[in-house]
C-alpha cells in the first residue's frame, strides 16, 4: 500500500497546520539529537554514559533534555535502579519501536547517499 501527502491530509483535515500537534512530534522526533537518540536505542538498551558515547557531540544536557522530551512522548522508557552510584537505563517502548521499524530504512537511505549528496563521491 502507498501513502502519499495529500492522502494523510484527506483522511485527517488540518494536519500538518500550524498549531497542530504533529509539528511538535515532528520536532521531537527528526530533531538533530531526536533522531540520532531514537537510532542508537534502536538496538537495544543502553545506560546514559554508553548513549553519551553513542551519541557523538551532544552535550549531558541536552541529552537529558532529549531523553525526558522523548520520554514525554511515549517513545522511550527510562529505568532507575536505586543503587549507588546510580544506574538507569534506557530503552525504546513499543511505540518507539514502531516507529524506528519505519525510519530505519530513512537512515539506511540516508547513509547510503549523503556522500553523494553532499559531493564527496
């Protein structure tokens, strides 16, 4: 089955419009640290310092503020073990793997031509 723009935008009138919540996911999600997040988590679980590794070049807070906004929308779950130091971990829920079912292959494409496409063929 296809989908096109105009046929999401014909079953739900008003998407995509200016304070509607489908451009705060969006934001959330295909945000520069929103994304690299979502993919690394898409292999597994991981504990802060190893997506802090994972995730080059973003910073402790905006790590924090990236997990809690994801977190908010349902995509990802966050696990505190009450030991010291502390441990917590994090994973995708089942919303957040469905939806990295369907940007992984984005990111597959993305990897395979952005060389290309940014002429460094």
């Amino acid at each position: 089955m296809s989908v096109s723009f105009a046929g999401i935008r014909d079953s739900a009138p008003n998407i995509f419009e200016e304070g509607c919540g489908t451009r705060v996911v969006l934001d959330h999600i295909m945000s520069k640290w929103g994304v690299l997040v979502l993919s690394c988590l898409s292999d597994g679980t991981l504990r802060w310092g190893a997506l802090r590794r994972e995730v080059d070049g973003i910073s402790e807070k905006m790590l924090a503020s990236t997990l809690r906004t994801l977190a908010d929308d349902g995509l990802v779950h966050r696990e505190s073990f009450p030991t010291v130091p502390p441990h917590v971990e994090y994973s995708l829920t089942p919303l957040g793997r469905d939806l990295m079912e369907r940007m992984l292959p984005l990111m597959a494409w993305i990897a395979e031509h952005s060389d290309g496409m940014l002429g460094r063929d």
